[in-house]
C-alpha cells in the first residue's frame, strides 16, 4: 500500500511537474530539445554557467528579464535544474500554495485583519521567504513531512521515477502534447 501511495503522490505529481517545466522551456526556445538525462543536465549547466557570467556582466539578474516567463526561467536556473532542482522548485510552489491559501483563509476573520496587515505582515513575509527556500533546498525531508510518507526511501524513488518519467515524456511527445495542451486552452504560456 505504501508503494502505491507513493506512487500517486509523488510519481504522478513530479512527472507532470517536470513534463510542465521541461516542455515549457523548449517551446519557449529556452531550451533545446535533448536527447537523454545527460543531454538535458549538460545544456541546463551550459545555461546556468552562461547565466552566471551574464549576472557578473549585468548585476543580480541572472537572464535578463523582461516577462514572467523570463522571471521562472530565472527561477529554474537559480534551483539547478536537473532532479534536485526540479524537485526544489515543486517544494517551494507547494510550500508557497499553501501559505497563500492560508493567509487568504486568515483573512476571512476580520479580527485577525488588524493583526495581519500592517508592518508585521513585511516581516512575516521576508522570514517565511527565507525558512520557505530553505526548506526548498532541502526537500527530501520537507515533502515527506508535508505528505506524512513513512517510508522516504520509497517515496524518493518514487519522485525520481516521477522525474524520469516526465523527461521521456518531454523527450518523445512533449512537442505533440503541447499542441494539443494549447489547443485546448485559451491561456498564454509566457
């Protein structure tokens, strides 16, 4: 039953995540299509490598932004990518969805209005922001607390499989999904 579980929670979730991401980058032309798992991690740490030399150049940015789909293109390159970025990334919107519906939840009270909003709110905000990337960077233990998965080696395999699986699907029909996303949603992809 574990193993099942893990498989829905964690495979299915990675694999579409990744799939979202990856296929996202390369009809952007952000990425180039690639040709396996060493293929995808070498030009992703060709980009991050041109990005750092771009943010020597420029400043703080690491490519320089212009739209949103710059800003998670930014994001993506700033978690590393690969597996472990991936994987960072989900934790962090997960950890983020979360607190804003939370907060959104808090302020359905209106006793708590005067106590939420006001300079508290700035502090809370930048202290969260920090607790939440780190406890992005640190994932492996993060998600299985968040999911109350026992068994994390199992639930780690199974959020590599979910990675694995959403880079084949990239890899061999990403450019036909996508189409076929697109043509069913009047929503703009960056």
């Amino acid at each position: 039953m574990d193993i099942l579980r893990a498989i829905l929670i964690a495979t299915v979730p990675v694999a579409l995540f990744t799939f979202l991401t990856l296929q996202w980058l390369v009809a952007s032309g952000r990425l180039d299509h690639f040709r396996d798992r060493v293929d995808l991690e070498k030009k992703i740490k060709a980009q991050a490598k041109a990005a750092k030399q771009a943010r020597k150049q420029q400043g703080r940015q690491l490519v320089p932004t212009g739209s949103a789909g710059d800003f998670f293109h930014n994001k993506i390159l700033s978690f590393g990518g690969g597996f472990y970025g991936t994987m960072a990334m989900l934790t962090y919107l997960v950890i983020e969805l979360v607190e804003i519906w939370n907060f959104i939840l808090g302020l359905a009270d209106p006793d708590t209005w005067i106590n939420r909003l006001g300079l508290q709110l700035l502090v809370d905000f930048f202290v969260n922001t920090i607790t939440n990337l780190v406890a992005a960077f640190i994932w492996f233990t993060t998600l299985p607390d968040m999911i109350s998965m026992d068994n994390g080696w199992i639930w780690l395999g199974a959020a590599y499989a979910g990675y694995l699986a959403g880079m084949e699907i990239t890899r061999l029909w990403g450019d036909r999904i996508w189409a076929w996303l697109a043509s069913k949603s009047r929503l703009s992809w960056f």
